[in-house]
C-alpha cells in the first residue's frame, strides 16, 4: 500500500483573497473552485483548500520546497 498527501485545508477569512495571493506568490495557475474551497494545485498533485472560518484562524504551518 502506498500513501500520498492528497490536500490540506487552509483556514483563512478569505478565501478568494488567500488563494490567489497563494497561487500569485508561488508562480501557480489561478484559484478554481471546488464546492465551498477555492483550490491551489501544486506541482506534485497536493492542493490547498482554501476555506472561510468564521471564527478565529489560528496559526498554521506548511513548507514549500521551491526550485
């Protein structure tokens, strides 16, 4: 049996905002929307799931191997 990362959820309070503030920063294509997420796709077939929190976001942690 194998296992991969598939996605993570990224809670923001914007989440139109945050993605394409991701996806800008990090060279990506545009946000798309899946249901309720605005989705990041990385290089290796993770995304970001971009998805409002009404209540406060706390600090999240993800590490980036950039070329």
């Amino acid at each position: 049996m194998t296992v991969q990362l598939n996605h993570t959820i990224v809670w923001c309070h914007d989440k139109q905002k945050s993605s394409a503030f991701m996806a800008e920063i990090l060279g990506l294509p545009a946000p798309k929307a899946f249901y309720h997420f605005m989705v990041v796709e990385l290089a290796n077939g993770v995304s970001l799931d971009f998805s409002d929190n009404g209540d406060a976001v706390v600090t999240q942690h993800y590490a980036f191997l950039v070329s």
